[in-house]
C-alpha cells in the first residue's frame, strides 16, 4: 500500500455538502420528501432505515417500501440534489494540481450511482468509495484505510475534503491532510484549514499549505 510514490496529492471529496449542496440530506430533503410523498413513519425512523440503506444492510427499493414511499418514486427524490457551485470548474482544472480525483460518501450505493451518472460526475471521478458498498460509514476508521488500501500510497499523499468536523479529525489522525469545506462560513469548531469555495482548490499555494506537515497537528 505504502510502495506508490506520488508528486502530487490525491484529492479525495465528499459527497453531500461537498459534491452536492446539501449537507443534511436526510434532514433537508429525504424526511420532508417522504412526508409529502406518504410516509407516515416518524423523522427518527426514516433516519434508522437511511442509515441501514447506507450500510449495505437493505436495499434501496426495501428502504422506500420500509418508511412507506413507493420505490418509483426515487428518482423524484434524486433529483431534488444539486450540484455545489464550482464543481465544475474544480473537476476541469484538478489535473493540474492534484495526481487524481476520489470521492468518499456515506451514501446509499444505488442512490450514488445515479446521482453521480445523472451530474456526470463520473467521467472526472472515476474512484468512488461509497459507505453503501463498503458497509463502513466516515467517521470510522475502517472506511479511509479501505480507500488508502485500494489507491495505495502514504497516508500523506492524500488530500480530505469535507464538510463534517468529526469527518476530518478521525482522518487526520490516520494522517490523511484535511480541509474544511465551510461555504457559508458555519465557523464550526476545529483546527482544520478551511475554504468557503470549491474554486479554492485549483490555488496550489492554498494546497501547499494544506499538506504542509505544519497543518497536521
């Protein structure tokens, strides 16, 4: 895992409140959705049978069937996710800065594919690492070594963004460098460096700095 040498950072994304604007996805979108579409299962419970989804433990269609919600419905719920400002732009000039481009996601595995297919975010990420397939979710420390396992590399070779404190401190301390992506600048607790637009990312003195030793403490 250790052997790959690289000159440059893998950048690895997250998904909801990186990738995509929402953050609070089952928060902002999935309950409401839900209630509107039927569903007659409280906030909490929609929020289990989310998480059990995002684990691989049932499938999509039996998560809908389970709060309530017709299965055909999902691609109505799918579509209510957009994309964050600048994703484009970071997509068509990461080559330059970075050696390549991951993205790591609690997510539900089928939800993550059509998303990612519908945005055509998987032309210019072509490694997606998916808690749905893995049956991990961030922060667990399993889920960074499964990525690390599978892109090779030191720990050091990797740049994390995401939107979760708690994301990031479990990852810095497998010594992956982080940064906080804080758009509307929540000023959430943490030591990590941060950036309020994806754009940030193409800047190679912003970069530096970020995986400079300094910013691992």
């Amino acid at each position: 895992m250790t052997r790959v040498r690289r000159s440059r950072p893998v950048l690895v994304l997250d998904a909801m409140g990186v990738l995509y604007e929402t953050g609070d996805d089952v928060g902002e979108l999935l309950v409401p959705f839900a209630v509107r579409h039927g569903s007659t299962a409280a906030g909490e419970e929609i929020r289990q049978a989310y998480l059990a989804a995002s684990y691989g433990q049932i499938d999509a269609s039996s998560f809908w069937e389970r709060i309530g919600v017709e299965p055909a419905r999902e691609d109505d719920y799918l579509a209510g996710h957009r994309v964050s400002p600048g994703v484009g732009a970071l997509l068509d000039g990461a080559g330059a800065v970075f050696d390549s481009v991951c993205c790591l996601s609690n997510d539900v595995a089928a939800w993550s594919l059509k998303l990612r297919r519908r945005h055509g975010l998987d032309r210019a990420i072509p490694r997606w690492f998916v808690s749905g397939e893995i049956g991990l979710r961030k922060p667990d420390p399993g889920i960074y070594r499964h990525m690390r396992v599978h892109l090779g590399g030191p720990a050091s070779g990797f740049l994390f963004v995401d939107d979760r404190v708690a994301n990031l401190d479990a990852a810095r301390r497998l010594g992956l460098h982080t940064l906080l992506y804080d758009p509307a600048g929540k000023s959430e607790p943490g030591d990590h460096p941060r950036i309020g637009r994806l754009e940030e990312l193409l800047d190679s003195a912003i970069v530096a700095r970020a995986t400079s030793r300094r910013s691992r403490r």
